[in-house]
C-alpha cells in the first residue's frame, strides 16, 4: 500500500478507470522518439496544444510563412542604411538663384515699407527689380522660374520662408524641423523627408524669432525654449541650442482650416455611430469629460469637435499655454498663459487662470491640457456649479488617467489625503474618452468609459465602448470593431434632465 491507501502498480486502479489527480507522464529524453502510436494517443489527450518552436528559418505556418516574414522584416531594418535625401531639380536651381538675388534685392527695399504691404502688392513691386537683378547677375529664366523665385523671396522677407510651402499644404498635419538641413512632414500618419533646406543655422534662427515674436513670446541662449502659435492657430514648438545639438528645432502642430465635428471623425472611421451618438449627448448634457491620449493622437480635435454641441446660450472660458483651441461656439472667451520675464517675474500660470475665471461668470471651463495642479482647481470648478468642463491630458488608458489625475494633484502642495482627491475626482469626471494613433497612422477612439464612484479607496469605471484589433490588410491598414458592452450607462440621469434619455441608452446598449 502506498501513504495514500492505494496499491502501487496498475493493479491499484480498475480496468479503464482514469489516472489519479497528479499523475503526470514523465518527460522523454532527447534519446527516444515517440512511436507513432504514442503519437495518437498525445493529440487525443490535447498533446499538441503548445506546439513545438520552429527551427531558425523555418514558418510557422508553412501556407503563410508569418514567422519567416517576420524574421525578414526584422533583418531589413537591422541592415538599413539611412542616407541623407538631397534635394535637387527645379527646387535647387530656384533655391541657388535665390540666394544669389536675396542680398542685392536687399539692397534696394526698405524692409520696413515692405512689411506694410500685402504678399500681392510686394510681389508687384518686387518684380521690376528682381528683372534687373536678374540682369546684372546675367541669369535668365523662364516664366515658371521666374514666379517660383518671387514666391520664394516674398516668403523670405514677409513669411516663414521654406516654411511657408509646408504651412499652406493641406495635406500636412505635422512639421518638424530638425536643424537647418533635415525637415519632416507628416501625411496621412505617416512621416516623410520634405524638401527643403534652410541656408545655414542663422537663417533657420531668425525665422523661429519671427514666429515667436508674433505672440509676444522670445526664444535666445537665455530663455531656449517656447511655446507659440500661429495666426491659423497652429501649435508651434521651439527649441533652440545650447539645449538643441543640431542647431533650432521647430515643431508645428497643424489644424484642419475647416472645424472638424464628431460626424467627421464618424465617417473618417475614427468611432462608431452609436459612439458618435453617445458623445453628442454628453456635449450637450454638460457631462465632465476628460480627453486622454498620447502625442499627436487626436485630443485637441476631439476637444473641438466636442465643442459643437454646447448650447450656444453658455459662456464658455478656455485656459491654454498656448492658445490653439478654436471653439465652434459664438461666447467664447480664450485666455492664455504667460511665462515669466527676464528677472523671473510675472509669470501667469494655468492654476491663477483657473481661479481667475472662476470670478468671471463661465457656464464651462475648459482647459487645452492639465500638467500640474491645476487638476485639482479644474476639480473644484467641476463640483461648484460649472457642469460641462472638459480638459486633456496624456495617457495610456482611461486607468492610466485616473491615475494620472491623482498623481499631478500630489504633485501640488495641496495637503489632502490620497482617498479625498481619489473621491473628489470620483464625483467630478463624468466621463473618459480615450483616443490613440495606431502604427498605421490612423486615429482611433479606443475606449468611452464612465466614472461611477468610488468603493472603498478604489475609483470605479464603466467602460461603456472599445475598439477591438481583428486583423491588419496586406496594405498594412489595421482593421478593427468598435463594440458597446451593452451595459445601462450610469451617467443616463444627467442624460434624462436635458431629456437625452431614451437617444442615450439606445446608443449604449
């Protein structure tokens, strides 16, 4: 008899009774291959769920070949060699011509009379002169030449120069330039070289001066960094060195002229029509919505779009760092923060701009981005009678956010107990949208999810919508189902009060 009562050997168990709890079949050895009896009877027992590793080289499908596909993808980017693109062509030719002309044209304008003209009544001007410019220099061009350098030299002296070609394409969401000789674009998610070329580190310089100086703002070797805008309310970044070792860098972030709303991003394929629905009504309901994502996923965008549906009666305060929002609403007040002078005085923070307009009769506030502890002032305008507000912030996902929240608020010098701010973000924030840029350039609304309360020292949410991966398409286009978790949403009360109600469950469920 063994310890446990039972007769060792096969005696100990009836004629087809199972193998006791425990009973394991022992390992083979490298040694002896399995007949192919054993063989069997492994698949009938589910042997071959894990199966085996392939050999290097060796697909794991052999119809497919993923795993060698995958393994080739990963070598060609291990072997790549990136080469610097040179522009040449007609760029060049125009480019070489320009800074022949560019100095001499200098000579014989006023910079400051120029500067009062428009680009239409400068390039009328200009054109005599830059003919006997061209002259003494004894180049001669032909009429596509000859446009392109006026262009070039009244982007020079009233615009961004090289710039200014990127700016006015449609088709470019972001530019980065990165030092005099390297610029990318973004198109369609996705980033390519541009081609365009600063003269040297000083020109590059003195057009980020030009932007910066337009709002108030300055970039030097004492204050190397700052944040600005542009007249179309594009977001702009500049970095300068000593912080920068490739000379200034400029980060523009562009916005769509024409406002974009929720029925846009519904058919761009960004969020489902129920998820649209849902969102329509929590702009109009005064839900507090926090926005989440990452860089360049689409959180400013979301936030205009959301704007469309505040009831054009409210008073609506947006606070930024840099004011980029443009709000689709008739009474909308944009403030904007100021950074601090050469003494390190006079510095206006988002956290005074808050408290600020708290005294100024807002229906809404809604803040471009929370870095700080200025949470916890948005907090308390979402508990006091100031419905609606909305904000962004960075993160991962709507937990994440959360999360995030708390931690900005410790941040602060605010002497509070983890478990009150935990509860006071609890009773304030309505509802989490999450947005993400997937690998294959496109934005997406991955998860819509509902602040419920607080049990115990735990925040808890309800995720009401979420994106599912299902596959990728040969071209690389991810492909994807937003899907409802059917569940009745707890913000329906706010919903029924403005009488959303029934639209609102409909969409949820």
């Amino acid at each position: 008899m063994s310890a446990f009562g039972r007769k060792n050997g096969a005696g100990g168990m009836g004629k087809g009774a199972r193998p006791s709890f425990g009973v394991a079949k022992p390992m083979r050895g490298g040694g002896n291959a399995p007949s192919s009896a054993e063989k069997d009877a492994e698949k009938d027992e589910g042997g071959d769920q894990f199966p085996p590793i392939p050999a290097e080289g060796e697909p794991v499908d052999p119809a497919t070949g993923k795993n060698a596909d995958a393994m080739n993808r990963l070598s060609e980017r291990a072997n790549a060699i990136h080469e610097q693109q040179e522009i040449g062509g007609f760029e060049q030719s125009v480019h070489k011509i320009k800074e022949q002309v560019l100095p001499r044209l200098l000579e014989r304008v006023d910079p400051e009379a120029a500067a009062t003209l428009t680009k239409e009544e400068l390039s009328e001007e200009f054109r005599p002169i830059i003919m006997e410019v061209l002259a003494e220099l004894k180049v001669t061009l032909n009429r596509r030449e000859q446009f392109a350098l006026e262009k070039v030299l009244i982007d020079e002296l009233l615009g961004f120069g090289p710039l200014e070609e990127l700016l006015n394409d449609p088709d470019v969401s972001d530019i980065m330039v990165n030092g005099p000789d390297q610029t990318y674009i973004e198109k369609n998610g996705k980033l390519t070289v541009a081609p365009i070329k600063f003269r040297d580190e000083g020109h590059l310089f003195q057009i980020a001066q030009r932007i910066v100086n337009q709002v108030g703002r300055r970039v030097d070797q004492t204050t190397p960094l700052a944040d600005a805008r542009l007249k179309d309310g594009s977001r702009v970044n500049v970095i300068v060195p000593p912080l920068s070792l490739r000379g200034t860098a400029i980060s523009i972030r562009k916005f769509s002229e024409k406002p974009i709303t929720l029925d846009n991003l519904r058919d761009w394929g960004s969020m489902s029509d129920k998820m649209c629905t849902a969102l329509k009504i929590a702009g109009a309901c005064r839900m507090n919505v926090v926005i989440s994502g990452g860089t360049g996923s689409g959180k400013t965008t979301m936030l205009n779009s959301l704007s469309k549906m505040i009831d054009p009666g409210e008073r609506v305060l947006t606070i930024e760092d840099a004011a980029e929002l443009r709000l689709q609403q008739p009474h909308w007040l944009p403030l904007e923060t100021r950074p601090p002078n050469l003494e390190g005085q006079g510095a206006i923070t988002i956290g005074d701009l808050v408290k600020n307009a708290l005294r100024m009769r807002p229906d809404r506030i809604i803040l471009g981005e929370i870095r700080g502890a200025e949470c916890f002032d948005l907090l308390a305008a979402m508990n006091t009678g100031h419905d609606g507000s909305m904000c962004t912030l960075h993160a991962n996902s709507p937990r994440e956010c959360l999360g995030r929240m708390e931690n900005m608020i410790l941040m602060g010098d605010i002497k509070i107990p983890k478990e009150a701010i935990s509860r006071q973000i609890a009773e304030s924030v309505d509802l989490i949208v999450q947005v993400k840029r997937l690998r294959d350039g496109s934005r997406r609304t991955t998860n819509i999810t509902e602040v419920i309360g607080m049990e115990g020292d735990v925040i808890v949410t309800q995720e009401l919508f979420s994106f599912e991966y299902l596959d990728e398409s040969d071209d690389g286009k991810i492909i994807g189902e937003h899907r409802s978790s059917g569940l009745r949403p707890y913000t329906l009360e706010k919903a029924r009060q403005f009488g959303f109600d029934q639209a609102y469950l409909e969409a949820c469920l």
